[in-house]
C-alpha cells in the first residue's frame, strides 16, 4: 500500500492512522508512506523520486475528484480537483447566482473533507435556504459544518470511531464490530435519504442478494 502523505487516514486522529496501519501490516499488507506514485504501468508502480514497486494487481485510488462537468460551465474558479470555487454560504465566488455542494464545492475559506456527512449536510441547508432566496431574494447563510464524528472500517477486520470532541473508539472485537455496525447503518442511512424510502429499500435488499449471488472478489 502506497500513501503519498505522511500517514493513512490524514483526515482522522493520528492514533486512528497508526492503529489502522499496525492492522494492515498484522495481515500482512505492506504500508509505505510518503511513497507518490507518479506513473502506473503492465510491471508496477513509479514512484515520484524514482523507485519502481513492482506489482501485478495494481488498484490506483487517486482520491476524490469533481465530475468532469463542472469545467465545461466556463468563467468558474475550479479547485486543483475541479471542484467549484465556493464561499461560505456556497455560492461561487465568482457568480452568487451559482452554488455548489459535496464533491462538487470547495470551500475556500475552510475546506472540509468530501465526505457523505458534508455534503448531506450541506444538501440540507440549500434545501433549506435556497426557496426564500428563489422567490425573495433573502441571503443564504453561511452553512456551519457540525462534526457528527466518522467511522472508517476495514472490511471485516476492525474498525475505529473518531467520535465528536476528539474521542477515538475502536479496536478489539466489542469497539472494532461497533464501529463496522455503524459504518454499515451510516450507509443505509445515505442510500434511504438518497433515494426515499421505497427505493432506498429496494437498493438495500439489492445489495443483500449481490453478496450471496456474487463472489466477494472478481476479476474479469
């Protein structure tokens, strides 16, 4: 595993990067941070001062990035990810008349991590404020971001809660089974106000019948 920062998991309490690594590396995954990969080829990974990991699966997750669409709009500051340039409030900092949430804003003054649990908060507060602004012309506000705390899980092997105020639960069976629980209800919970109830369901149940009928890991 490749890490171009200094540690996995940056956006998480230092302890959760150093107890999440000591896991991988206890099955046997091979962690190397600081290590940029600057070119993929049929052979390995190139790293950015030269070194050349040699590999024959490669899976390259470059981080977030916004859909291609918001370039194609023109005269709009876009983030180094493409992401709409955006003030406090979210409306671009070019044209008040556009706003942006999710992957698709970056907060200028205070970038946030693009998460579910920004952007499902920041979907609240336009669906809150945008009509007034729609039909009279009120100021939408400024959206707060309330950090409800994050989960990160590693599949069925642990999982760690970084919980609200700086408190890290997680490890062992009892706290690495709780974080997972609610790594798996936080999902559920995006997918039904995603796309209501009845097809929040369905999607649901999809899902369980994918696990049975599909095998975990295909390559093809």
């Amino acid at each position: 595993m490749l890490q171009s920062g200094a540690r996995i998991l940056p956006a998480f309490p230092e302890s959760v990067s150093i107890a999440a690594q000591q896991e991988l590396e206890r099955i046997g995954v091979n962690v190397r941070t600081s290590a940029r990969v600057a070119a993929a080829d049929p052979t390995g990974f190139t790293l950015k001062d030269g070194t050349h990991v040699p590999a024959t699966l490669r899976v390259w997750a470059a981080g977030v990035k916004a859909p291609e669409v918001t370039k194609t709009y023109g005269g709009l500051s876009l983030s180094r990810s493409g992401q709409i340039n955006v003030k406090p409030n979210l409306c671009s900092v070019d044209d008040d008349r556009i706003f942006a949430m999710g992957d698709c804003s970056y907060i200028v003054d205070d970038p946030l991590p693009a998460t579910a649990q920004v952007a499902r908060q920041q979907a609240h507060h336009l669906a809150q404020h945008l009509p007034a602004w729609l039909e009279s012309g009120k100021e939408v506000p400024s959206c707060i971001f309330h950090n409800k705390g994050a989960i990160v899980a590693l599949g069925n092997y642990n999982g760690w809660a970084a919980l609200p105020g700086g408190r890290v639960m997680g490890g062992g069976m009892l706290h690495g089974l709780s974080a997972r629980i609610g790594h798996i209800m936080l999902y559920r919970q995006h997918q039904i106000e995603l796309f209501g109830w009845i097809r929040g369901l369905a999607s649901i149940f999809a899902d369980m019948v994918e696990t049975v009928i599909r095998p975990s890991v295909r390559l093809d």
